[in-house]
C-alpha cells in the first residue's frame, strides 16, 4: 500500500514537473486542414467528450451546422443535418486533434488555427482565433450573415496576415507574455487584456515590414487586434494544451490531464488512466449575465477553455485578476477565497505563472483526483456563457461536477489498488467511467 | 464658526470637483524652450521648492550642472558653478513654469517636453521624458557620455518623432489608458507597465504612416518604448500637473495642490493659500535597494512625481498594483492598509479611477491638510530611490512629513479662521510657512 501511495505521489510530481516545464511557443498559423492531424474538408471539430451526432441540442447543434454551412459541406441546413446523421460530415472531439474548443468549439478544414510548439516537451497544440467582440459569433451557436463575414475575415485576411508576421520573427514565445500578463490583471482565461497588448507589441515590428506590401490589411490585423481583449485566450488555450498533453501517459499519476464539457456532460481525463473520459452531468454556472437578461436564459453548449484551469490559470489565478469582478461577479474576496482553495487540490506551485496579491505564490497547477475526491473541493473555472438561441450573454463561475473525479478515482483503484489507509475515502470510490 | 466650516467643505467639494474633472490630452512634444512659459536658454528647472543655488547639494547639484553641460551653457563643470552662482544660469522650481520634474527634474531648453492640455478646465501642463532604463540618468544626479547620448537621442529622434506621431491623431487622450491601466496592475507612479503598452498601441498606427518615411527613427522609437515600462510616468505626471493646478486658487479650500521635495525639504501648496509652499525637513525613504547597496546607500535629490499623490494615485492607488512588492517591498496586505488610510486624509473618491481590489471604489482624492492634521496620517508616496553619487538604487515609499501639513494649517486659520470645535486640533496648529 505504501509503495503504491509513494509511486503515485512521484508520478504526479513527474506529471506537474513537465506540464510546468512546457516552453509553449507559437510558430505558425495555418488552415486547420493542412496542419490539424487527421483534419479532413469534412470533418467538423467540437468541444467535450465524443457523443453521437443525436445527442448535440441547442447552441451546440446549431454551431456544428454553422460549420458545415461556412465550410460549403452543404448547401442548408436541412442537408447539413442529413449529411451529419448519415455520417458524410464526421463530427469529432476538438481533444483528439490536439485542439481544444472554445465554447461549442468548432472548427473546420479551412479555418486558420493558432499552431503551438512545445520547445521542451516537443507536443503541438492548435486552437482557431478569437471570432472578434460582437456577442453573436459561431463558437456561441450562432450562424448568419455577420458571422460569416467574421469568419471570412479571419480567414482571409486576419489569419494569413498572423502566419506571415509570426514567421517572420521565428515565431513567438508565449510563456514570457503569460508571466507578465499574470501581473498584469489576466488570469487568461476571462481576462486576456494585458496578454493581448503585449502579444500585438511582440508584432509591430514584422507588421511593419509587412506594411510595405499590404498597408490596407496591416491596419485591419490591428483594429482586430485592438477591438479583442480576448484575442489572447485562444493563445493561452493552445499554451495549455500542449502544457497538459505534456502531462499525460504517466503510469499511476492522478493528476487531471484534460477537462471539457459538451451541452450534455462534464468529462475529465486523467494522466494515468489512458484516454478514457469520466463524465458526469453538466453543472450550473454562478452566471452574472449582461443587461436584459436573466439566468433562465443560460444554455451552455460546450466549452474547452477550461484547460487552462488544467493547467493553474483561469479560476486557478483568480486572484491575479480582481477586476474580473466586473465581467463575472463576486467580490475580491471571493475571489482571494476561492482561489486559495484551489491550492487544497492541486500538487505543485508553477515556478513561473505568480500572483501578486499571494506574494508571488506560484499559481495551484496539477489537479489531483485524490485531493478532489478527498476533499470534496472541485475546479472552479472562469467562463464566457452562452444564451438560449445563441450568443453570448454574460460570464461567470462553473464548478466541475465532483462525480467526474469519483468515478475517475474509483478507475484509479481498479487499475493501480487502494491508495494509503490516511487517504483511503471512507464511503469507498462511486461512479463509473464510460 | 459653523459657516467658515461649511464654506471650507464647500470650497474643498469644488476643488476636488475641477481636480477629478479633467481630461487632460497629449497634443504635441516639443522642445521646453519653444513651449514652457518663461523659459530661457539660460533657464534650468529643478525639484522643490525654491533654493538659493548654494542651497542645492549632492546628486540634485550634480543633476543641475550636468544640465548646464548638456545644454552647453558652460564648457565645463567649474565655470558651469561660476555661471550658476553668478545668476547667468538660473535655476527655478518646475512647478514655475507648468512643468513637474521627476526626482532631480532637470529641464533645459533643447530638452523635449511633453504637452498635455486639460480639455475640461484648459490648463497646459509639461513633462520632459524617461531618460530610459538604465539606473545612472541626469534625473538621478549623474553625467556622463552615457547619459549624453541618451538625452540626445530623446532630442534628436524620439522626442520629434513622437510629436509627429500625436500631431497626426490631433492628441492622445490620457484619462481612458489611465482608467484602464488601474485595471491593470498599474498605479501609475511607480508602475506604469500597462499605460505605457496602451500608450504605444494608441500610436501605432501613426508610427505605420510615418515608416515610409523615417524607418530606422520609427524601429528606434519602438525599442525605446518597449525597453521602458515607466515611459508612460512623465505623462501621468503632466496629467496629474493639469488636474493639480485646475483644483488651484479656490478661497477657503484645505486641498494640498502640489507637493514637491528637494535635496533639502518637502513641500506643499494649498488651493486656498496662493502660492506659498509650506516646507519642512526631507523624511527618510522605507525602500527597498538594489542588490548591492544598504539603505545607507540612500540620497534623495529631489522629486515632483508625486504630482500624482496629490491627485490620487501612486501611493494612493497602491491596491491596484500589488506586483509593485517586488519592486519597492511590503506585502499586499501592507498596501491595502496603506491605500485604505489614505482614504482617511482626502476629501473625495474618483469617479473614474478605480480600484478593483476595493470593489471598483474611487481612488482617494484631494488631501485635506485640516484632516492630516487632525488624524496625524501623512501622504503615502511611491518613489524611485536615488543613491549617493547618482543613479537610482531602489524604490519604496516616503511618507510627507506631518510639519508642512501643520504649517499649512496654521496659515489657513490665520487667514480664514479657526474651523468648528470638533474639527479643531487639541494642540493648536504649529509651524510656519516661508
């Protein structure tokens, strides 16, 4: 018993010490469908575990046939939908692509995605771009004609623009950004404001030699980029993507490797347990939703920014963020409160990723299923939230659902034994994984 | 009694009124001598209130010939002593001429200032500008061909592509990025990390248009904003200058409208008391040096920065910016405490300036010398930490000495008499202005 307590604690120091030692750096942006492996014209990537085409409602359903639409797999939406049941569009999770999805999270061949490299473990993550400021954008279940144009401009212009800039300085490393940007107010997640400037300073110089050629849309990139505060999220999604993969695959770790959820389920994958998923219902989200509406109009349709929060950021640096208290509520105590709760569930402090307002403590990074299971704490994380028929309408609070942790735990037991007699749980472990 | 009361707090409601009102704009930089009132070629403005030349000793004596030097008003540092002994160099107080010196201050002729109008009250106010990162600087007492060339660079193209670059979008409005920038980790006297990225990202588009033109000058420009995260102070202390001054001249009011210390005294001004300064001997600095030195190291030379204390922000703003406990000590607990007392000693809340840490509330603005003195809680100011024989060492915090607060208020009462009972100070009021 005592050997497999010790080896469990020295698989999730090795998990913690490569998903903190990720030199996260971005080389590249390009169409999904010429880096994304195994990305083909008609397969469409959405957020949360796999689920078959049947069990995608609401705003999640509507992205994924924004999508088709946008991608021209389909002339409407009645042969989308037909070509998405009969299997001719292939619907798949944005995690088994290396990607991770923003809210509905969907992404098509042709769409330009971030390309992040690993430069100390080597991994590579994808996230596609920021949609712009409008409430109304395809990630939130929304497709009409605005959209589209969104879309369109990202990718003819936004995205290429970006490719050629960042290759022009060799790429750009993001961990740097992600430090200062900690200092800053972003907890990158709901606030990327700080990150986002110092990302577009990063920039001026290759935009600068790029105005020569194409003045018209060096100036467009840069209203983008002035007009999205959120630009950077996308960035921070990759970074930790590629930051958690790090972490995965240890024999006997119990540290959470990814988080995500559909408009069906919360799931979470665990680094010592393979690929499998522990789902478990949807939780409510504590919203603060914009004027005019109200918490009966929250519908949530997926989301995969939560990986940051796998990875010490988000709900995990809210105290890093006190103005975040505008967009989603709660008080700076709250939020101090919280976010040292987060430290009672995690195995290590990131050496780099501080918060001021703890003294420059280390960010909590590497969620532990044991801590989660034992404790009964679960990951907060800091979420945009979608309304009713699309868009979005406020911002606030999820609690990961402790079920998913339980029946991950009770997987962990099954493969590796019972852990340690002090920290064995009195009822035993519940729940199943799927 | 009761009315002189009421008129007092009337008087101080409208100082604290115009001081929050402004909206101050940068609309061009230019050389002092072709802008600042009353300034000469054979003019150099310095810290505090005024001395006579011999007054002036150390780094803040050395920071004033080096100006000389600089300016080419004496071949050499002796007949630079004859010159400004016999008054063919004169030296004045900053606050003189609409301009506001950071540590020893020192402006000449040929130097760049930045010029900042207050839209609402129609003030001008004048910075010259960061001298850049490295500790040894003219501001911090030394001179040397490191020193030259930095300034010279700022006069021959930093300085003249930056008024051609605001010239181009008629003026930057300074309240939005500082409004942010409190959002943001910034307290804008000893941070000022966000505000100078806002700052840059609001001119890139003109620094775009002028690269046909001038490449390597707009490339050099860009370094040195990227290479100085104070850049943005010497427009938060020409903002502060022009909302300082708008709050100036009103009858019966107790509101501090500058404060300034030189090598040998502190010093403040009073809207109701015209343009006496109430002096007392220079406090010690709670800093934090660099590596290397001891706080025996320690030698003020002077500092008006603190143009931004009297308006509510630095000391005052602290619980916006708790990263600064890196860079001058305390813990964030101690700034809260701190910020939070401040509260106690000023008329008024911004209210626009916030700080997220205390719910969004106004920072304190307008200091009452009648509430200083009667609460004994001076001034919190955060200030860079000049050493002996030059260059900065250090940061921390100075506290205003309660003698000048003292002196004020004895001057008030004999001009305006003495304030109700409850408000009156047990001991009488002490001290004297000169």
């Amino acid at each position: 018993m005592e050997a497999i307590e010790t080896r469990r604690q020295a698989a999730n120091a090795k998990a913690v010490e490569r998903m903190c030692a990720a030199e996260p750096v971005l080389v590249d942006v390009r169409p999904a469908g010429r880096i994304v492996p195994g990305m083909t014209r008609e397969t469409i990537l959405t957020s949360g575990a796999p689920l078959p085409w049947d069990a995608y409602t609401g705003g999640q359903r509507s992205a994924i046939i924004g999508g088709a639409l946008f991608e021209g797999l389909a002339p409407d939406t009645a042969s989308a939908v037909t070509a998405l049941a009969g299997g001719r569009i292939r619907v798949e999770p944005c995690h088994d692509h290396g990607c991770v999805g923003s809210v509905a999270g969907i992404y098509t061949a042709s769409m330009p995605v971030f390309v992040v490299e690993d430069r100390a473990g080597g991994g590579r993550g994808f996230c596609n771009l920021f949609e712009g400021p409008a409430p109304a954008r395809l990630n939130y279940g929304v497709w009409n004609d605005d959209v589209r144009r969104s879309l369109a401009a990202i990718q003819d212009v936004i995205g290429p623009l970006l490719g050629e800039a960042v290759r022009a300085r060799a790429g750009v490393p993001l961990r740097p950004i992600m430090r200062r940007a900690l200092h800053m107010g972003d907890e990158l997640h709901s606030r990327n404001t700080a990150a986002t400037l110092l990302f577009t300073r990063e920039l001026f110089s290759s935009l600068l030699d790029l105005d020569d050629a194409r003045p018209k849309e060096v100036r467009r990139l840069l209203e983008y980029l002035a007009a999205s505060d959120y630009f950077f999220l996308r960035l921070s999604m990759a970074a930790s993507k590629v930051a958690a993969d790090a972490a995965h695959g240890i024999e006997e770790s119990s540290v959470v490797t990814a988080m995500t959820f559909s408009c069906r389920e919360f799931a979470i994958r665990v680094s010592g347990l393979g690929d499998a998923w522990f789902r478990a219902p949807l939780p409510r989200v504590a919203a603060k939703v914009f004027a005019g509406y109200t918490e009966a109009d929250v519908e949530l349709m997926g989301g995969e920014s939560i990986i940051n929060e796998t990875v010490g950021l988000g709900g995990f640096a809210q105290a890093a963020a006190f103005a975040l208290q505008e967009y989603q509520g709660g008080s700076a105590e709250e939020m101090a409160v919280l976010n040292r709760a987060m430290y009672d569930i995690a195995v290590a402090e990131h050496p780099e990723f501080k918060i001021p307002y703890f003294g420059f403590r280390g960010v909590p990074v590497g969620i532990d299923i044991h801590r989660v299971t034992a404790t009964g704490i679960t990951p907060a994380m800091d979420v945009g939230v979608p309304g009713r028929g699309g868009g979005q309408i406020g911002a606030g609070i999820l609690r990961a659902p402790l079920a998913c942790f339980e029946a991950a735990m009770a997987a962990w037991v099954n493969r590796y034994g019972e852990p340690t007699k002090e920290n064995r749980r009195p009822g035993g472990w519940g729940g199943v994984a799927r």
